[in-house]
C-alpha cells in the first residue's frame, strides 16, 4: 500500500468538528482562554467558554483518549 493511498492520512470530507465559529478576521477585543488566559482567536462576544489554540488541543487530546 503506497503513502498516497493510506486511508488513515485522508482528510475528512465536509464541514470540521463542531467548534465554535469565529470569523476570518475578528476585529477587536479577543476573548481569553478560560484556562491559561492567554488570547484566543475569538472575539469577546462569542458565548461559551474560549480556549486558545495550545489549550484546544489538550482538552481535545483528553476526551479522545479518556476511556
């Protein structure tokens, strides 16, 4: 089986996991991480608890691997 057609390193076909959407470009104020406080990419007025991209990725790593 070549590299090319490994079924495991296709991209997933339609829209990304659910996440909170932010536009390409938010202007203003950046919501902080719920838990380190460093900004997010996210504006200050999406809802819900905002994790920047190094925390996004722990919580992410944790409930996949939680059993």
């Amino acid at each position: 089986m070549t590299e090319a057609s490994s079924p495991y390193c296709e991209p997933a076909a339609g829209p990304s996991p659910a996440r909170p959407s932010a536009p390409e470009q938010a202007e203003g104020p950046f919501a902080d991480c719920v838990l380190c406080g460093d900004p997010t990419e996210y504006p200050e007025s999406v809802k819900g608890a905002t994790l920047c991209p190094v925390c996004e990725w722990r919580e992410a790593e944790r409930t996949a691997c939680s059993g």
